[in-house]
C-alpha cells in the first residue's frame, strides 16, 4: 500500500513538472500589495508621448492594471475602456476612473462590448500565460478593432 501511494506521488510530481498536468490560467502576481504598488508608486505614464499619436476613441486599454495609462488617456478626453486578468488591480483602476467601463478577462478570453478605434496593450503579454494563450490573445485584440484600427502593442517579452 506505502509503495502504491508513493507511486502515485512520484506520478503526480513528474507530471506537474513537465506540465502535463498545469493547467494554464493566467495566473499573474498582481494581486493584493502588489496592486496597491501600481496603483500609489508607479504613477509616471512617460509612453503616452510616444502612444497618444497613434489612439483615436473608441480606446481599449487591454491589461490596464490600475488604470496608469487608461486614467491620464481619459483626462485627455479620450473614451477609454479597461481589462485586466486581475480583479485587484481593475479595483484599484476603478478608483481612478470610477466612470469607466472596466471587466476582469483574461486577454485571450477577449469579449469586449464594442469595438475600438485603437487597443493599447503596454507590459502585459507573457505574464503567467502561455506561448500559445498570448498568440490567441494577439488575435482576439486583431477582432476587437474596428476595421482600419490601431493595436499599440509595447512589449519586451514577444
Ligand atoms: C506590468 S502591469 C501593466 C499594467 C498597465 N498596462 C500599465 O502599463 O500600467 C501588467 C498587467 O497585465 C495584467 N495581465 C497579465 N497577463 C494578462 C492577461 N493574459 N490578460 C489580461 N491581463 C493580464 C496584470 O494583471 C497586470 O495588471
């Protein structure tokens, strides 16, 4: 019977580390303290000199996190829409931007409520997922925009 459990074990832990078994959420850090960091230290949104020429309204902030660049876009007038895999962190963007439209969703499970003239997505593909749930994702960023539409995608890890 002790040899029997410990095959099992012995099973399980093989399996868990060739991933066999993983299955793969988007299972990101940005919960709790880490979100209040967001959201109270890392402030500074330097790109958006760099984004704002590219971003007409309708503007999806794909993986807005606290809203860092989702809440100065809206002060500059833009109509601006928020997600986020993480449901602390689109807390703490609801706090900026109380009037937004904000949901939790992982980007590879995209189903947005309209279509948008632009998507920026900054810091937030290979975070916890897969190769493969970031190429879906690409794709379900690609079918949320408007035909003629801009996807800012500003990232290091792709
Ligand atoms: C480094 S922060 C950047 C947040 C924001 N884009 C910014 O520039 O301030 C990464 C964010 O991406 C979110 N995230 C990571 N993987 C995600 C995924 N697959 N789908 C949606 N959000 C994701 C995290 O929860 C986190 O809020």
């Amino acid at each position: 019977m002790q040899t029997f459990a410990w095959k099992i074990l012995v099973t399980v832990i093989v399996r868990l580390h060739t991933k066999e078994w993983v299955v793969h959420a988007p299972s990101t850090w940005h919960h709790g303290l880490v979100a209040d960091y967001w959201a109270t230290v890392n402030l500074d949104a330097p790109e958006l000199d760099l984004y704002r020429k590219h971003l007409r309204s309708p503007v999806l902030d794909a993986g807005c996190g606290a809203g860092r660049l989702l809440a100065p876009l809206r002060i500059q007038g833009l109509d601006v829409d928020g997600c986020d895999a993480s449901a602390d962190m689109i807390e703490r963007c609801r706090r900026r931007a109380p009037d937004a439209t904000l949901w939790v969703s992982a980007l590879h499970d995209l189903d947005p409520p309209r279509r948008y003239a632009a998507i920026v997505c900054s810091g937030v593909l290979g975070l916890g997922t897969t190769r493969e749930q970031d190429i879906r994702a690409v794709t379900q960023l690609h079918d949320a925009l408007l035909p003629g539409g801009t996807l800012v995608l500003d990232d290091t890890r792709i």
